[in-house]
C-alpha cells in the first residue's frame, strides 16, 4: 500500500513548504500593499530572481560537495564587465558568441577556484574569499574607472530584459527569466539522473564512503566549481542585459545572495541532499520578501542585507528542527511497517 | 603485614544495549603493585578502566577508596581523587611545550602563570622519573615514549595513587619499553598502584606482581604472578563459550583465485603470505593492533602495499587504489559503516549502485532509475533489508540493516574476492546470525572471503583456515581443525610455539 506518506520524502516536503510561504507572503503582501499583484512586480521579481537563480544554481552544485563558492559575485563582474566591453569594441559579435565568451570567461575563472581547492586541498572557503577579492582587482584594473553604458552596448542585448517571449494574463515573461528556468530544469535534470549528479551527492554526504566505493573525488569536486564559475559567467551577462550600466562594483553582494537562496532553498551546507529547484524557490522567497517589506514597511534598502543574514540564520536553524522534525513524524509510520515486516 | 588497598571495585556491572560488558567484577589495587589486566578484545577491559576514570557509571556495584564509597563522576573527579589514565596514543597539546602539558590540568592556581616556577617544578617531576627531557620543547615532534613519559609527569604533579596504562607498549620500541619499565618501577617504588594492560604477554610476566584475566566481562582468574603460567593464562582468555557453532557447508573449490606473498607496507606490515580458493573463508584473526585491517586496505588499494605481489587468477597485479581493485574483481566492506561506509542521507537504493553506476546508464548516458530500484528491490528480498521501500534514507535503518546495505552494495560489484572487515560489530544477535549465513551461501556461489573478525568464536565457527597476524607480522595459518581458541590466541599474543605445536600436533595425529 502507497500512502501519500512514502510518496513525498520530506525533502519534497522542503519545496512545497517553500511553494506554501511564496504563496502565504503573495497573500499578505497583496492583501496589504496596494498594487502589489502587478505585472509591474512581477517584472521586477523575475528580473532579479533570473541573475540570482542563475548563480545559485551553480552554488548548488558547489555546495553539494561540502564545498562554497564565494567568488561568485566577482565572477559575476567580471563576466558582466568583460563581455560588454567586447560588444562595445565589436557590435557585430553575434548573439551566440557573446554567450559563449561570458560562460567560457566564468568557466575559466570558476576552474582556478576548483583546482585550488580539489587538487591543492585548500578549503573552499578560504580559497574562494581570495578569489572573491582577486578577480575584483582584476576587473577593477581591467576597467581602470571606465564604465559600460547602455548606449553602447548593440540592441539586441538591452531588449532581452523588456523584450516578451509569452504573457500569462498581464504577466510577461522576460526571455532572461526563461534562460535560467531552462538551466534549472537542466540541472535538476542532471542531479536526478547522472552519474557525475549522483556523485555529487556521495561525495558531499560522505567523502571517505565516496572515496571506498571509487569515485573519483578531486575529478568531481573541480568540474562542480567549473560549472559554477560558468553558470556564475551566464548569469553575468544576464546581468549586462538587464542594466547595460556596467561599473566595476557590478555584481558584489551576490555571492551572499546566491548562498541564501541555496540555504533557504533546503540544500544542506554539510553536503549531500538539495536540489536546484529547492535553490531557485529560495531565491524566489528571499526576492519576494525583500520587494514586498521594502514596499509594505517603507524599510531601506540597507535592511535587505540584515533580511537576507535573518533569513540565512532562520533557515538553518529551522533546518535541524524541522527537518529533524519532519523526519521523526516520517519515520514513524515507517517504522511500525518496518515491525509488522519483521511479524 | 596486611594493606589497604587504595581502590577497590567492588562487584561492577554494566550493560550497553544487549551487551553486557561487565557482571559483577570485583577487584582490588593496592598501593606498590603492579596489577595486570588480561583478556580478549571484548572482555571487558575498557569499559572497567571508563568506569574507574569517571566516563561511564556503573549499572550496579560500589567502588571504594581507602575503604571509603566514592562515586566517580567524569574524569576531572577521577583526577581530582588521584586516579589518573594513559593511553596507547598519549592525547597532547602539541603546540603547548612539555611543562605547560604537564600542567594543564592544574586549576585555581591564579590566573597568572609563574612560568619560572612551572619549568621548575616540571623539571623536579621529570627528575623523580629519572628523565631527560626539556621542559621548554613543543610537545609536537615528541617521540610517542616521550609524550607518555609526559603523561606519566601530568598524572605525578596530581598527586596520582592510582595509575592506569593501557596497552602503553604497543607503539614502543623494546629499548623504549625498558625505560618505561624502570619508570613503572619507581613509581611502585614511590607506592602507586598501577593497573597495566598489554596484549604483550611476556611483558605482563616481567613487571606484574598480580595478573587478573577477564573474558566475557567476567573475572575468571586472579592471582599473584608466581602461581600463573603463561599456559593458564591463555586457557584462561580462551574458553569462551561458542553458543552455536555455525555449521558451514564445505565449499572450497581447487581454483586458487587469490595469491599473495610476502606483501607488507612501511610502517605498518610485513611478511604476509596466503592464498584463498574459490568458495573459500580464509579468516583473520588478532588482537587489537595486529594490522589484519591493513592487510585489507592493501587488497583493495585504499593504502597499497609497497612490497609483494598480489596475484588474481594467476595474473599478478598491482592494486594502488580502489577503482583498479573493483576491476580485478575485488570488494572490501568496512567495519565502519557511518565513516567509510554508507552514505546517510542517501537513499537505500543509491547507495547501493553507486560503485556500480555505469551499469545503470541507457543509451543516452543517463540513469535508468527504475532499473536501480529493481536492483536495490532484489537485494532487499535476498538478504530482508527491512525498510519500507528502497528509497528510504539509509541513515534510518538499524545497524544490521545498515549492513546489510553495504553487503548489497559491494555483492553489487559481482565481486570474486570479498573482503569481510568486521562484518557483524555492533549488530544484534538475529542480524548476525543473517550474515553468517550469507557468507556461508556466498562461500557456496565461489566467491573467496576473507574475513577480519576481533570476535575469536565468529572466526573459527565462519572460516575454513584461520591466518593469525600479531602487530603487523603473520605468525601462522591454522586449517578449521587446527585453529583451536587456545592456539589461535597463543599465536596472537606471540606465543609462536604454538602454532609449532599445532603443526607437531596435526603430523601426529
């Protein structure tokens, strides 16, 4: 007999309960805010939620194996910097290579950071703090205070963000919200059914087991960093697109971002169980109640910052006691089928 | 003249889950006496020294000292009544120098350190030890002597009456257990009561003045060492009583699927020869220390032999890590299942493919998921895992249940050579039972086992030969009818006549 018990396992659990305070916030930030509801904020939501999600994908990845990547924001920068930059210089670089340059640029920077830490055994933290520092002196040098101005960046790269690839209703989706649903769902996609998503598990949840069983650990821990760095490189030029106005500060803050959005979105920091799906929903909540306080309690923008730290706290320490809780109450049918088994 | 004995144990038990690790042990320290402790791995050694530090409390039983009841609390009480412990591997500050180790301890002396009056004191207490050591040097880079020296100062500035070391000679070198020795007898001497633990039993003969052997958490013998000879000690160790002697099937097959010769590693085996036929159980057996462990880490290329051949169905191999074992059909469970073993939070069904996840994979590169549940769904009803379904996360099975998971994943590998580490440490009697009779059926298929086994019953009952190694060395194979309890352990504490005994004995008979 399948209850709806041992159907849905209490990480699934994690996802909807997210669904449930995205929802729950939609219904008091709209039944207290006038205009809330709005494609406006819809727009705003999205667009946000695109640069951020696209990163905490890859931090996903990262954190999976026990590992993080606090360079993100400065790959995110540099990304930003660099490919406008050459757009500026060759309006006539197509669409696709402009593409290619900024995941190859990520992917680049993203390896330096995985071979520190796979091979050089440096711990991420450590590794990536420096990196973080790094690869913003070297946009900073790069730039030298020039700043990239919409006005010459080709058109094409600016309509992505107003541009509407279909609407629901009022609500119109942005071709660069669509990119990182599709790199969601092509992430989610790889965590659940490849060999190198399964790794990525095992060697998180457990490093030695992973080490008895053959894995190759250094091999697996450097293509999560790489992938990182080039999902971190995408989402730098999502970010081009959506501002145009490109100084050499672009993208700092994110790399904070990105880990509460993966914290909140359910993945463990020890390593081992969290999906992409379950990071983009935390970057969606975190956005949500960001815009919505900003807008119902008329707090400043300063507060976004202690919002995110609160809501980092909250979600591990809830983390612990309700998952632990959840597993209990799990486990409790569980294991009166697992007594009558034995009868 | 009759002494009070300065601590006495006066009929301690203590039970862990459906162990019982103590019943009713009753012992006596007197002051001047070196007091040796006996017994197998199991017997109940440990859990009384934890019980006389303060660690564990006992489930029933008085401890007294001087003849008064104390109740010992945790370790700081244990110090602070004088009753101090050292270990095979000495636990250190190695950034703090050798002074500052020995102090440590010291409480309520200020908040300022005389520093001048520490190095002073450390000296005169080293003196007393007749040891030359500066008291200035780091404790990092000590030798594992010196840092026991250490200890031994840290448990003399406490005033210590009552002196526990714990297999302290294990990771010695002879020279240096001769200088501990000379310490051992000063400190008698000076009237500590020592209870000395070795798995050595020539050294136990050397220094004790009263020799005790436990087995089953019970007291089996005790008495001054001029009426115990080393044979009565053995007899004594052994007898373990062997419930139900597992009835294996005879499976060995002529095919010698695995040959190893002269294989060793720096610094932790050497010499070790065997081979092992399909359908075979070669088992291993030793006490704490004896490096069978290594022995399989070598096979299976977590930390490869750096001298020997291993040969594989007459094709010698090199084995220098895991994946190259795998391929030369090789599979080693761990003892330690949550460290080395599983992976928690995953589920029963992913833990079982993973070293095998390329079999799982469809045209398209990717997992055919439905294939990996009917796999973990097959081992589930082959070897009654029992969880609700194989998607559960391995972290809420039993320990038996837990085990039988690593077995499924490592049978998954369709393994000729499976090497049984602890197989059945810490699971329950019907679990247990379980895993005998797999190993009896994989036997039967013409897989060749081998298996490392601290519990010297389980051994003789699963294995067709037993190979008894003793601190890294080989002292000899035993067959089924040889390996009696008596000589297997004679030949693990380095009694290496008997295994000469036993061969004699065999041509004779």
């Amino acid at each position: 007999m399948h209850t709806w018990r041992q159907r849905i396992r209490p990480e699934q659990i994690r996802e909807l309960s997210l669904i449930g305070l995205i929802v729950i916030a939609l219904l008091i930030f709209g039944w207290q805010i006038e205009n809330f509801l709005s494609a406006r904020t819809f727009n705003r939501i999205t667009s946000s939620v695109a640069i951020v999600g696209m990163v905490a994908i890859g931090q996903t990845l990262v954190v999976l194996t026990r590992n993080i990547d606090l360079s993100v924001g400065s790959i995110v920068g540099f990304t930003a910097y660099f490919v406008g930059s050459q757009l500026a210089a060759n309006p006539g670089l197509p669409p696709v290579a402009a593409i290619v340059l900024a995941v190859l640029t990520g992917g680049a920077l993203g390896l330096v950071n995985g071979l520190i830490v796979a091979y050089g055994r440096v711990p991420a933290i450590i590794t990536t703090l420096g990196t973080l520092a790094i690869y913003r002196m070297l946009l900073i040098n790069y730039a030298n205070a020039r700043t990239i101005t919409v006005d010459s960046l080709p058109s094409w790269v600016v309509e992505l963000s107003r541009q509407t690839l279909f609407a629901i209703g009022d609500f119109a989706v942005r071709p660069l919200f669509a990119i990182t649903i599709a790199a969601m769902v092509v992430f989610q996609f790889v965590l659940a059914y490849t060999v190198f998503g399964r790794r990525l598990y095992a060697i998180g949840s457990n490093p030695e087991a992973a080490r008895f069983a053959g894995l190759p650990a250094q091999r697996t821990v450097l293509a999560a960093f790489v992938l990182c760095g080039m999902l971190a490189g995408m989402a730098g030029f999502l970010f081009l697109a959506r501002f145009g106005n490109i100084t050499a500060v672009a993208g700092q803050g994110i790399e904070l971002e990105s880990v509460a959005a993966v914290v909140v979105g359910g993945v463990n920091t020890f390593g081992g169980s969290g999906t992409v799906l379950g990071a983009l929903l935390g970057a969606f909540l975190i956005d949500l109640l960001g815009q919505g306080l900003l807008r119902w309690l008329g707090i400043s923008e300063f507060w976004r910052d202690a919002l995110l730290g609160l809501l980092i706290l909250l979600a591990v320490a809830s983390d612990s006691v309700i998952l632990g809780w959840l597993r209990r109450v799990w486990a409790a049918p569980a294991l009166r089928a697992e007594v009558s088994n034995e009868r | 003249m009759q002494v009070a004995p300065v601590l006495e144990m006066r009929d301690i038990s203590r039970r862990f889950g459906s162990t019982q690790a103590l019943a009713g042990v009753s012992l006596r320290l007197y002051p001047g006496e070196v007091h040796a402790l006996l017994g197998e791995n199991g017997a109940g050694k440990s859990t009384l020294i934890k019980i006389m530090t303060g660690v564990h409390q006992p489930d029933s039983g008085q401890i007294l000292l001087d003849g008064r009841p104390v109740r010992i609390g945790s370790t700081l009480e244990a110090q602070r009544l004088g009753i101090a412990a050292i270990y095979q591997e000495p636990l250190m500050y190695p950034d703090l120098n050798v002074a500052e180790n020995i102090f440590i301890a010291h409480a309520g002396r200020g908040p300022l350190v005389d520093w001048g009056k520490m190095y002073r004191e450390a000296e005169a207490i080293l003196n007393q030890l007749d040891v030359r050591l500066d008291v200035r040097q780091p404790a990092r880079g000590l030798s594992v002597a010196a840092q026991q020296t250490v200890e031994i100062a840290k448990a003399l500035s406490l005033q210590v009456r009552v002196l526990i070391m714990d297999e302290p000679t294990a990771a010695l070198s002879a020279h240096e257990v001769e200088q501990l020795f000379a310490i051992v007898r000063r400190l008698r001497a000076q009237g500590v009561a020592i209870l000395f633990i070795s798995h050595r039993l020539e050294e136990v003969f050397d220094i004790a003045d009263r020799i005790t052997v436990f087995r089953d958490g019970r007291l089996i013998s005790s008495a001054p060492r001029a009426d115990v000879t080393v044979e009565q000690a053995i007899r004594d160790m052994a007898g373990r009583s062997v419930e139900q002697l597992f009835p294996r099937r005879h499976t060995v097959r002529d095919e010698v699927l695995v040959q190893v010769r002269d294989l060793g590693r720096q610094g932790a085996f050497h010499g070790v020869s065997f081979e092992v036929r399909a359908g075979e159980v070669l088992g291993f057996a030793g006490l704490v220390g004896a490096r069978r462990t290594d022995v399989g880490l070598a096979l299976f290329g977590i930390a490869p032999a750096d001298h020997g051949t291993i040969t594989i169905a007459g094709q010698t191999v090199r084995i220098t890590n895991p994946r190259q074992a795998m391929r030369h059909g090789i599979a080693y469970v761990s003892e330690d299942r949550r460290g080395l073993g599983l992976s928690l939070p995953m589920s029963i069904a992913a833990n079982i493919t993973l070293p095998t996840l390329r079999r799982y994979l469809n045209p398209l590169g990717l997992l055919r998921r439905q294939t990996e549940l009917a796999t973990a769904e097959e081992f589930r009803r082959r070897l009654a895992i029992r969880a609700p379904s194989v998607e559960v996360e391995v972290g809420k099975l039993s320990g038996g249940n837990q085990q039988k998971v690593m077995l499924s994943k490592w049978l998954n590998t369709r393994p000729r050579l499976l090497i049984l580490d602890e197989p059945t440490r810490g699971i329950d009697v019907g679990a247990k039972a379980e895993v005998h009779q797999m190993i009896d059926d994989l036997a039967a298929e013409g897989i060749a086992i081998i298996l490392i086994s601290s519990d010297l019953p389980e051994v003789l009952a699963m294995s067709d030969r037993v190979l008894v190694m003793r601190e890294g060395r080989q002292m000899g194979i035993f067959t089924r009818h040889e390996a009696t309890q008596e000589r297997v352990l004679a030949a693990a504490m380095g009694q290496r006549d008997a295994v000469e005994t036993a061969r004699w004995a065999v041509s004779e008979g």
